[in-house]
C-alpha cells in the first residue's frame, strides 16, 4: 500500500470538525451585547465580562474571576498583583509558549527555565527545586497539551518556600485535579481564549484567584489603575494598563460556558478511546496520566514517538507523513525557550535578564534542559482538540493511518518526499 506522501491515496480526505464549534448560545448573547450600544470592555467589568467572570470561576471552583485582553496579560498581571519586582526570578517550564517566560520579562523580572518530567511533559518539580535562589518569586507550571501538572508537589515546594504560584492553564478549560478546577489550586490561574483555544472569543483571557485583595489588585491592574466600588479596599494604587476585554467577546465566551462540560467530557472520552489503541503500539508510548486528574482536558493530544523503535523513521518524518494521510499534527509545536527565536530578549531592553543571561536569552547555555530538547526535536506528537470533536470513526482514522506508516516503514525512511514544515529554528 502505497504511502499518501510517495503519491498513495491518503487514508483519510473528509476533514475533521471545524474550528472552533459554536451554536445558537454564542449567537443569542452577542446579539444581545451588541444590540445594547455598549460593547467595550468599560465600565470594568463591564455586564458580559462580569458574569462570564463569574460562572467561569464558580465552575473550576475559584471566588474570583477577572477577564482581560488575553493570556498573556493574564500572566503578567497576576504576577504583578503577587508583587514580583523588577530582578525577583520566575521559575518556568522550558517547554511551553512564549507568554510563560515573557510575561515574566515584561515586568524586568527574569524567568528561569526548569526542564520537563519525560512522562507527562509538564514541569518537573524536582527541577524546581533545584532552581530556587533567594531570589525565586514564582513558579508558573503549565497544564501542557492534554495533562496535569502535579500540582500537589509544586504546592508543597512552593509553601515551604514562600513562593507564588501562577497555574497557566491557557490548554487545560474544563479541567479537573482531584475535583478542584485547574487555576484554582495555585495563588492564581490564568487563562487564554485566543483562537485555538478550547474555549475562544479570538482572543481574551482570565485570571482566578480565591484571595479578594489578589483579586482586586488585577482589576485595578487591568482597568488602568482605577479603584472602583468592588476593587478598592486594597493599600496604595497600581500603575496599571488598558487590559480589559471588550463585551462582545464576553458574550461570545457566556455563550461557550453552556457546552465547556460537555465538550470536555466528549474531548476525554474520544482520547482515551484513543489511548486504548495505541497502548502498545510499538514505537508510541503514552504519557503518564496522574491519578489525581479527575477531569482530562484535551486541548492537544499528546504522544511519545520513540525514534529507536522506528528502524531510522525519524520523528519529523513520521509527522510528515502522517499528515500526508489527512492526519492533522505537529512534531515541533513548541521548542526549548531558549532556542525560540520569537524570545529574542536584549539586555538592552531588560536590563534585569543581565545577571543571568548576559546579552540576551536566545540561545543561552545557562539553563540547558536535555529532556525538553529531546521531547521538541525527536519525541512529541501533537494531534489538536478538533479532531477529537467528532465520533469514534474519526479516531479509528488516526489509528489506520498510524499502523499504515507502521505496516511501510521501509517506504517511509527511504522516502524522498519528506518535507518538514516547521515554524521553529531547528537546533
């Protein structure tokens, strides 16, 4: 049988679900938010953004909610509300989005990268540890692609060194850890609604916290410094920014809340179906799944492709041929921070970073995390949450396409037509 990427017919042409779904609960709210003339983001928060504010905290089990422009203000202003200064160091994951490590730099505080648990890919707390200084602030883990960060340990480092914690759940909407909803467990949570989000407006973001005057702080934060009634009880005044989201995509976002539960019970129940047939599979391990998670999010479906089990098949051609067979994926959707050139940091513009990064954070050597270099550039396999969205015969889709690659691997390593697609420098 003939691969799709030598000329073969794919195993699969229809497309999987469009993104992102929506029904009549988006169209009836933004019609009302439209038709009452006042569609932007003041007062703060404005009719939309506060009950969407509200539900959305309730539901993961927070008291507070507070929508801004997106999440990567989310992360910035909670860290600013937590009172990480200028040089104060943020402890991140290397493997993760820009946002996590500027949101931090944004502020003149300086990120330090700690490497990924090989099991889950989220950050490993025993790195953590090893990373903490009299300096360290923060920890911002990240609920990465469909997994939980072990939250009961960063929790446990975090309260024996008085260090805030940041939950960055910007892939994790709807999810639960031992029945508390993700951005509730830490000092914060923050979330992003940007267009490939499981819950969207195009984009946005929330923060949760359960503590009034953190609460009350990011208000302030993001509706330009004011204290209003509500937001106002706290000492002193913040220098803040035009942070607030607009009112139309909060009614956009109400809308979204009436189908997150289900949605990510469907999303759970397609990747473990997923999960149970690729169990086994030579060449693909299965991340490690933490007891704890009672409520998977499944904003990426992740697997372990193990390049020695593949007879010279690399990742990167894996990936390219499986999506030659109408299998949307990714190999290299995130890469080491420091290699990312989208993280182009000067000293020249922050200064702080100097004392740890010298020039610039491109590139440096200061802080190498081998597991997240061998995740990004040999290891990962990410499948997005939209096809996930649709019946049983979508994933069955997946897994022929899988043992097709599987059934032709001479074809596959000795094809000339691979051509990788990636956005990323390569190492």
């Amino acid at each position: 049988m003939k691969l799709a990427i030598n000329g073969g017919k794919p195993v699969r042409k229809r497309p999987f679900p469009k993104w992102p779904p929506y029904d009549r609960s988006e169209e009836r709210y933004l019609l009302d938010a439209f038709r009452s003339h006042n569609w932007g983001g003041f007062p703060a928060p404005n009719k939309y953004a506060r009950l969407f504010a509200e539900k959305f905290a309730s539901y993961h089990k927070a008291k507070y909610g507070i929508c801004a422009a997106n999440g990567t203000v989310t992360l910035e202003v909670a860290l600013r509300a937590a009172g990480v200064t200028a040089g104060d160091e943020v402890i991140v994951p290397a493997l993760t989005w820009t946002a996590t490590a500027l949101a931090a730099v944004y502020i003149n505080a300086i990120p330090v990268f700690a490497d990924i648990d090989p099991e889950t890919y989220c950050i490993d707390p025993e790195d953590i540890e090893k990373k903490i200084t009299k300096r360290t602030k923060a920890i911002i883990p990240v609920h990465l692609g469909s997994n939980i960060a072990d939250m009961d340990r960063i929790m446990q480092i975090a309260r024996k060194h008085r260090l805030v914690v940041i939950e960055d759940c910007a892939h994790a909407h709807g999810g639960f850890y031992k029945n508390k909803g993700v951005g509730s467990i830490g000092d914060f949570g923050s979330f992003s609604f940007q267009t490939s989000k499981l819950m969207t407006a195009g984009e946005g973001g929330i923060i949760l916290t359960s503590d009034k005057e953190y609460a009350e702080r990011c208000h302030s934060l993001v509706n330009c410094g004011r204290k209003e009634k509500g937001y106002d009880s706290f000492k002193g005044n913040m220098t803040g920014w035009n942070y607030r989201i607009s009112d139309l995509q909060a009614a956009v976002l109400l809308g979204q809340m009436t189908r997150l539960e289900k949605e990510t019970d469907h999303r759970e129940k397609m990747g473990n179906y997923l999960s149970s047939k690729l169990s086994g599979f030579p060449g693909i391990l299965l991340l490690k799944r933490d007891k704890k998670i009672t409520k998977l999010p499944m904003y990426e479906y992740l697997f372990r492709f193990i390049e020695d089990d593949w007879y010279g098949v690399t990742r990167d051609a894996f990936v390219s041929a499986l999506s030659a067979e109408g299998i949307p994926c990714e190999g290299d959707f995130y890469i080491p921070l420091y290699q990312n050139p989208l993280v182009w940091v000067s000293a020249d513009d922050y200064p702080m970073i100097k004392r740890i990064y010298g020039k610039n954070i491109l590139n440096s050597t200061k802080f190498v995390c081998p597991v997240a270099e061998h995740v990004a550039y040999h290891e990962s396999v990410w499948l997005h949450a939209s096809l996930f969205m649709g019946t049983k015969s979508d994933v069955d889709d997946i897994v022929r396409a899988i043992e097709k690659l599987r059934e032709n691997i001479a074809e596959l390593r000795d094809s000339k037509n691979i051509k990788l697609k990636s956005r990323w420098r390569k190492k």
